[in-house]
C-alpha cells in the first residue's frame, strides 16, 4: 500500500538499517522498484525528481520544463506507482527529489506524492528555514511528509549543480529542525552528485554522528539523509565501454561506507546514477548482440542516439523516441518490450544489490500501514 515516507523512516530509526530510495523516470522503473522490493520483501522508497516529474510529463528537453510539464509528469508517475504498489504487500512511499519551490511541492502533492523535498540549501539559512517550514505547513496538513536539506553537496544531478560542498553543521541541523518541524533532512558530509565522486571518495561519518546524537538529545524525530550516494560500480562502467560507450572519470561511494553510516544515523539513502548506468549498459548491449535491432522500425532510432551520445548514460537521452512507452507504458511491438525488458533488469540489478547492503530485506513487516489521513492527525495533535 502507499504510506506516508514517514512511516517507513520511522521502522529505520527505530531498527537502526537504512532504507535506499531509488529515483525513476519511466512507468518501467517504477513498476521494476516495486517488485524487486517485494521479491525482498522491502518498503520501498520511489523517487521522482523535480525534472523527472517535466520528462514524465513528455518534455524531452526536460531541463526547460515548466510547471505544467511537471503537474503532468506528477501525475504520469503517481498513477504508475498506484497501478503497482496500492495493492502491494510492501508499504511503498513515492517522493519528490529535489524539489525547487513550493509549487514543485504542491504539484507533486496533487498529484499523488506521499513525500516531498523541499531543497533550499542554496539560500541564506534563515531564508532556508522559512522556505522548508511553508512547506512543511501545506505538507503536514495532507499528511505528507517532508524532507529539507542543510548544506551543499558538489556535484550536478538534473538542475542541481555545486562546484564546492559545504559540510552540515551538527547545532545548526538542531536548530533547522526545530524551526520547521521537517521529518528528514539530507546533510553535507562528503558525498556527491553526478556520476563522478572522486576515486576514494571519503564520507565524513563524524557529522552524521554527531547531528544524530545532537537530534536524539532534543528528543527530536528526524530521519537523516544520504544524497549522492550512488555507488557506480566499476564493472558496469567497464561493460558500457567495452559496448561503444565512452565513459570516463566515473567513480562512486564504496558500498562498504554506505553500509557503516546506515548504522551510525542514516536512514535513507538516495540512489540514481546506478540506475542509469544499468539500463543504458543494457540498451547497448542489446543492439550490441541483436545487429538486426538496429533498422527496427520502432527503436532504430534509440541505437542511433545511442551511437551519437557515447560518453551520456542518462537514458532520458536515448528514450525519447517512445515517450508513450515511459510515459503511460505502452509497449506496441516486440521490439519495444525488449526495450522496456533491458530497462527493468537494469533496475532490478542494482536495487537488488543494494537492498541486501543496506539492510531492508524482510523488514516491511516492521513499517506502520498508515493513511495520509491518519498521519495528517497525528502532525495536528503533535503541533506540527
């Protein structure tokens, strides 16, 4: 069933693992998250990030995509994790990455968002506060939950881009949280957006100890997030390559270092470049094995971006000859399901992989089947 992100941030807190939260940008993603969560019998976390929500809403140049674009696409990904997890065994909870401003939030939450991120780590901390607490007061109302961030990860996923980071400081988490009353928030400390984290890439697990024993000292509920933290698995890269992709200076955070802060106060954990990586290493090899897919009628035209975009593996660049397959899932040939097959494979590869490191097999049973309505309540009677 859908359940407010709370619900299953709670179960982390109180079982101390972390729970990984996947972005998806085509009905196929969406609907391949779900079951490998339920094959391990996983809440799941689906996210959609503000410039998913415009592609799902059919802008391919979706870097220009407007409001309208996005209430859309909110609605194109809503209805696709509704058709595969509202009658699901699993607690599934859909969020909004990265969102840009209140009306971003409010899309999303119209169109069926259980969660949202407000991200104004950008602006002057006061600025910041106010911003995430008007948020925070239109979500709670609904019952939806809410997730702020504090600090500066460098790096460029979608229109979030930083030359530098700017690491969280622990007291002014205390105070960013009483001020706004969020459930989660995704700290600076030392992980990256974008593919390419820096070969050794160091987390500075210190300040995520340190904000979550500050936190448990107030007695304050607020679930601490990991961005950027995909993990680029070498083997992937080296395949795409060997297949005619030309990838270079791609490197992630260690699975081992995930695998320790989600014992040391992180509770979710935002996944994506993995994601791409696998379903483009699948495309390619698909037409890499299988010449005769290159003339395709219906996805000839996916080999020859393919071809022309050697070193992007974002598949939004190579899926926009079948916007009706990864907006509404159409699948009208043979061919087609091939492509929709290499992108659920993809997905289940790398959040199967990752499901087990983080720790959530078999823990659905643990989170709280709640409405949004039930926990509209509850914020009401708590003040927040």
């Amino acid at each position: 069933m859908l359940v407010p992100m709370r619900a299953i941030l709670e179960a982390t807190e109180k079982y101390n693992y972390a729970q990984g939260a996947f972005n998806v940008n085509a009905v196929a993603q969406a609907k391949a998250v779900i079951q490998v969560h339920e094959m391990f019998r996983s809440a799941a976390i689906i996210q959609g990030a503000d410039l998913a929500n415009a592609f799902m809403g059919g802008r391919t140049d979706f870097a220009n995509g407007t409001l309208e674009d996005k209430k859309v696409g909110a609605n194109n990904i809503a209805k696709a994790v509704k058709l595969y997890g509202e009658d699901s065994p699993i607690p599934v909870a859909l969020h909004l990455d990265h969102g840009k401003n209140i009306d971003s939030c409010i899309a999303a939450m119209d169109g069926g968002y259980t969660s949202v991120m407000i991200d104004g780590s950008s602006l002057p901390f006061e600025d910041n506060i106010a911003l995430t607490r008007e948020v925070v007061k239109l979500a709670h109302e609904r019952g939806v939950t809410v997730e702020g961030e504090l600090g500066v990860l460098a790096g460029v996923e979608d229109h979030v881009f930083s030359e530098t980071s700017t690491y969280t400081n622990p007291m002014d988490a205390i105070e960013f949280v009483k001020k706004t009353g969020v459930d989660a928030l995704a700290i600076s400390y030392g992980t990256k957006h974008g593919a390419n984290k820096g070969k050794g890439a160091k987390i500075r697990k210190e300040i995520a100890i340190a904000t979550k024993e500050c936190l448990r000292h107030e007695g304050l509920f607020c679930a601490l997030v990991s961005h950027g933290s995909s993990t680029v698995p070498q083997y992937i890269v080296e395949e795409i390559n060997q297949l005619g992709g030309d990838i270079h200076n791609a490197y992630g955070i260690s699975k081992e270092q995930l695998k320790e802060v989600s014992r040391l106060g992180i509770a979710k954990i935002n996944v994506d470049t993995d994601i791409r990586l696998a379903v483009t290493r699948n495309m390619r090899e698909l037409f890499w094995n299988n010449p005769e897919l290159r003339t395709s009628e219906s996805i000839a035209p996916i080999y020859q971006l393919l071809e022309t975009k050697k070193s992007d593996f974002d598949p939004r660049a190579f899926l926009t000859p079948i916007m009706d397959t990864v907006m509404y899932g159409n699948v009208p040939t043979e061919d087609v399901a091939k492509i929709v097959d290499c992108i659920e494979r993809g997905v289940k590869e790398v959040v199967g992989t990752l499901i087990v490191e983080f720790d959530s097999v078999g823990k659905a049973s643990l989170v709280e089947r709640v409405t949004l309505d039930e926990m509209a309540e509850r914020y009401k009677k708590a003040g927040i």
